[in-house]
C-alpha cells in the first residue's frame, strides 16, 4: 500500500525533473532560433559549434537571441512592437532561469516529515546569500510540487511565445495579427484562445 508521504515524495521529485526537462527545452529553444537564423544559407554546424559551447548559458543565449530578432525587425514596421514583446517574454525567461538557478544551486530536503507535516506535503531548499544585509536566505522559492509543475508550465508557455514571435519575422507576419495589448499587458491570440504569461 503506498501511503500518502510516498506519494508526496514522489510527486516532488518528478515535479522537479519535470522543471529541469522544460527549462532546458526553453533554453533550447532560444539556442535553436539564434543557430537558424546566424546559420542559415551558411554552414548551420559552425554556428552550433559556438551556441552549444559551455559558456553559452541560459541568461547569455537570450540575450543574443534578442539582439538577433531585433536586428532581423529593425526595418519592419512593427518593430517597436516586437522588442515589447521580446521584453516581456524576457521578463518571464528572467524570472525562470533566476529561479532555476536558486532551485538547482540549493540544498534540497525532500521527504523531511514533522508534526506539522507528517506526510512531508511540502519541501525545503536551503538557499543563501550574501547581500549588503549580509546572509539572507532566497525567498519564494517553491514548497511543494504543483509549484514546481507551475514553473514546468511556465517554461513551455515562454517557448510557445518563442514561437510565435520567431514566426512572425520568418513569415514576415504583422505582429499585432498574433499578439495583441490587453491592459497593458501582452496576450498571445492562439486560435480561439488567449494565452498570457504570469505578471511579474
């Protein structure tokens, strides 16, 4: 019979691959858009050679991913458009890979059971740092594994926007045809529904 805190165990361990597989998959996503499009018409392996390197990491990649996109809509009409979505698509693959690193560089307590928790519902990571404060733990780091599946999630939302917004430049799309401002947000018109990304 399995019991309640096997489950919980388990269900966090494989909320927390779960994250891993869709922040790497993001991450590649942006390594791919920047290879296409330095590559294309040219040798596609020796731009694979450079963004697969190690020091091409996730913070890097975007960020020369951007400078590509936005290089590619600096004669479009709509570019001012584009870099506002790239901003705010930047703005949740920041809070991603930031919180993908204090998750991965911390010290995790997984199945630690106490009075309050006896099925150990909720995890622990040990994350410090140092600030002018001196050490501070991280906070708002996730407690449990629907946060992690809602992190997962929001890896394959950032790569569904990716997406969209590098087909618009390939197929020389209007941007305002497949995103639109809604309050001053971004919203993302994916065929009968409206996709948003967390407000951050």
């Amino acid at each position: 019979m399995i019991t309640s805190y096997q489950t919980n165990v388990r269900a966090q361990y494989e909320a927390l691959g779960q994250f891993v597989e869709s922040f790497e998959k993001m991450v590649d996503d942006v390594r791919e858009i920047c290879i296409q499009r330095i590559g294309s018409g040219g040798d596609e392996r020796l731009a694979e050679i450079a963004f697969h390197h190690q020091a091409m990491t996730a913070k890097p990649l975007f960020d020369i991913m951007r400078a590509i996109l936005a290089h590619a809509v600096n004669h479009h009409a709509d570019r001012a458009l584009f870099r506002s979505v790239l901003g705010r698509i930047e703005r949740e693959y920041s809070h991603l890979y930031n919180k993908r690193n204090e998750l991965l560089h911390g010290t995790w307590f997984i199945g630690y059971s106490s009075q309050k928790d006896p099925d150990a519902a909720e995890f622990y990571v040990k994350k410090l740092k140092t600030s002018a404060d001196g050490l501070v733990g991280v906070k708002d780091l996730p407690k449990n594994a629907h946060e992690l599946t809602d992190l997962a999630n929001a890896c394959s939302e950032v790569r569904i926007w990716l997406g969209e917004i590098d087909r618009c430049i390939q197929d020389n799309l209007k941007l305002t045809d497949v995103f639109n401002q809604r309050n001053d947000e971004w919203v993302l018109a994916f065929g009968d529904n409206e996709r948003t990304l967390p407000k951050r």
